[in-house]
C-alpha cells in the first residue's frame, strides 16, 4: 500500500463556488445522503448560498427528497442550470440516467459523469458565487470516490456513520481515503444515534452507543454531532419536504444547524 504512487495534484474545481464540501460514508444506509441534504439546508439557513450534488451513482436520491422532477435545462456553454429547490441549487446523477443504469456504470463512465456534474453546472456566477457546494458522495472507497477525491478541489470531508460496529469499520476506510488523497476531515457525524422511546421518552440505542464518537476520538477527527432516530426526518424525506426547512427550530434542524456551523 505504502509503494503506491501519491495522489495526482487535484485539478477540477466548479466556477464560482468557494468551497467544496463532500459528504462521505463508508457503507450505503446510514443516511449519508439524508446528512448531506439537511447540512445543506443548515447551511443556506446560515444565510449562504448553497449547492446540493448528489453524486451517488448508486442510489441517487435528491431528486426524491426534494420533490424535483425536471432535469436541469441547458444554457450558453452546455452549461446545466440546476433546479432549486428549497433554496439549494440542485444536480443530480438521476437527472443525467435513470438509477438502473448509472449503477452499472464503470469506473470511468461514472467518473467522467461526476465531473460533468461538478464542472459543467452553472453552481455560482461572477455576481452571485456559491458559498458552499455539498456533495453527496457514493458510498463506500471504491475506484470513483478515489477519482472524486483526487480529481477535485475538495475543502473538507464529512463522513457520516451509524454507531454500529459494521458501518464504524468501514467509516474508518472513508476516512483513510481522504487522509491518503489529502482531504482535510471536517469530521464525523454519528446519525442513528439513538430512538427516542415516545411513551417513557427513554433513548434506545438501536445501533449501539456512541461508536462514532469514539472512532472520532481515537483518529483525533472532529466529532460534528449525533442526530436520532427520527421517524420525522424519513417520512419528510420520502414525501419531499425535508424536516431541517420544515421544522427549521425543531430538535433535528437544531442539531444539523451545530454541525453546519463546525464545518
Ligand atoms: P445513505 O445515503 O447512507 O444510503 P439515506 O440517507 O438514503 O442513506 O438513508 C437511508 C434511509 O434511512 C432513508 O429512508 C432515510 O430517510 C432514513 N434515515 C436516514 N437517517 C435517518 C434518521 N436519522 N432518522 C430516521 N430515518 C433516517
């Protein structure tokens, strides 16, 4: 591992964006996308102006969460003008194919789409730049994230775990990935963390206790937050209205408007 070359100097950065924030994970379902559209939306609630680039060829899911059907249109340049939606500018892999199709994709075809997302969307102009691009990675450390990584200006990395064992094992790979392709690690968000009992408002802790703190401990990484269970947080995002714009002073808003502001 150590004999392998070091990572090309990163090159592709989208115009007039300031910062590019990914949101990483090591295994699918433990709501990285979920983190990653409600940090987005903490964010734009800071006051700035914010993208949201589901580039999760395995699942992309934006465009559900945001009620968004139509494809960006095209303008000078081939530029795609993306759709917004609750304030972000949105883009999407599932804008470009249909799912069944982008999960077949090979390394490189998925690469080169990614790219297109982030380089050739009209994200920012001169006038009014983009503050903050929010990338919703695909999951897991395979050959595409690696390019991701390596090929794009990226300012910081989140990575999002679940408390359990499984998902903090492969967490940790997420990391090692930014680490070794220098990524800053903004830190860990541990969503899932708990369920909170609604008759005795007892917490449950459905996948373990604190693991993502711990890993964060242990790697001397940032630890962003933990946000629970939320049977609101799912339900508003199968039916396009996502909780943080819903409730913006509920529990769930205020908890991603702590870790928009460690970021
Ligand atoms: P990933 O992007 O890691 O595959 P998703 O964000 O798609 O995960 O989440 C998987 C499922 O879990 C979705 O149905 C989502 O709505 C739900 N989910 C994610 N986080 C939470 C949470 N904190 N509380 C309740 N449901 C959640």
């Amino acid at each position: 591992d150590q004999n392998r070359p070091k990572a090309p100097v990163a090159s592709s950065r989208p115009a007039h964006v300031k910062r590019v924030i990914v949101v990483g994970s090591g295994k699918g379902g433990v709501g990285k996308s979920t983190v990653a559209l409600s940090l987005a939306l903490a964010l734009k609630g800071l006051g700035l102006r914010v993208g949201l680039l589901d580039a999760d060829i395995y699942g992309p899911s934006a465009p559900l969460m945001l009620g968004v059907t139509t494809p960006p249109a095209f303008g000078p340049e081939k530029m795609m003008i993306p759709p917004q939606a609750f304030g972000l500018k949105v883009n999407s892999v599932g804008f470009l194919v249909d799912a069944d199709q982008a999960m077949i994709w090979r390394g490189p075809m998925a690469s080169q789409a990614l790219n297109q997302l982030l380089t050739q969307t009209l994200w920012g102009t001169e006038a009014e730049p983009l503050d903050v691009l929010v990338v919703d990675m695909p999951p897991g450390t395979g050959d595409v994230q690696l390019t991701l990584t390596q090929k794009t200006m990226i300012d910081g990395a989140v990575v999002v775990s679940t408390p359990q064992e499984m998902a903090l094992i492969d967490a940790r790979r997420a990391i090692t990935l930014f680490e070794k392709t220098s990524v800053k690690i903004l830190g860990i968000v541990e969503n899932m963390a708990w369920l909170e009992n609604p008759v005795s408002g007892e917490a449950i802790y459905v996948f373990g206790r604190d693991g993502a703190k711990i890993l964060a401990q242990n790697l001397k990484v940032p630890f962003l937050g933990d946000v629970p269970l939320d049977p609101a947080l799912r339900k508003g995002s199968d039916e396009a209205q996502p909780l943080v714009a819903l409730e913006p002073d509920g529990d769930v808003a205020v908890r991603f408007k702590m870790i928009a502001q460690a970021v």
